[in-house]
C-alpha cells in the first residue's frame, strides 16, 4: 500500500468510495454536510488542507482521507483493507500536512449525524 495526494482526475475515484462509505452506514449524501465532497478537490487546496489516497499495489483505492482548516473532515478506509495500519497511514501525513500549514489549532474529528 502507498499513500498518494488526491488529484482532479481522482474526483470519481473519491466520490465512489465516499458514498460507499456512506451506504455501509445507512447513510446518503447530504449537500450541507458533504458540501466539501461536492467541491472536491477545490476544497482542499490552500495551505495546511490535504485529500489523500491510499491505494494497493495496482493503484486501486482501499482508503482516503482529507483535513481541511486543521480539522479531519473525511477518513475511511474499505473494511478488507483495515487492521493493516491504513487509516494510521493516511492520519499521520494529514496531520503533518496541517502543522506544516500553520494550521497547528485543530478543532476536531467531524462524526456524522444525519437527524
């Protein structure tokens, strides 16, 4: 597995398994909540705001995570790519991406709650 920065032409790539991982929640996209999904990746540009990929060794995705204004807005890694360290993986470097960014004050983990 490598991590990689998200790109423009992954914007199908990222869509499709954010809305996997919503449907393994019982969950749709909402356009308030997932706002930032709907503008990927413009969302995440700028200082300190990072969308990355995880993909196997065919360059096939397992899991993806962003921050953005020094909060991790998207985690999620595929259930048969978990308990390898992926979602550390993909952590670790958004953090980074943050701190190096200026954007040392985070604020928090975002949940989902759809009401």
């Amino acid at each position: 597995m490598r991590i990689r920065a998200a790109i423009p032409a992954d914007r199908d790539v990222v869509q499709s398994l954010f809305e996997e991982h919503l449907a393994s929640l019982g969950y749709t996209p909402d356009a308030e909540l997932d706002a930032d999904m709907a503008g990927f990746p413009t969302s995440y540009t700028g200082t300190g705001n990072a969308f990355l990929l995880a993909v196997d060794a065919n360059d096939q995705p397992v899991g993806m995570g962003g921050i953005r204004q020094g909060e991790i807005r998207r985690i999620y890694v595929r259930p048969d790519s978990r308990g390898h360290g992926t979602a550390r993986a993909l952590v670790l470097p958004l953090l980074q991406a943050a701190i190096a960014g200026g954007q040392a004050d985070f604020r928090a983990i975002v949940a989902r709650h759809n009401d």
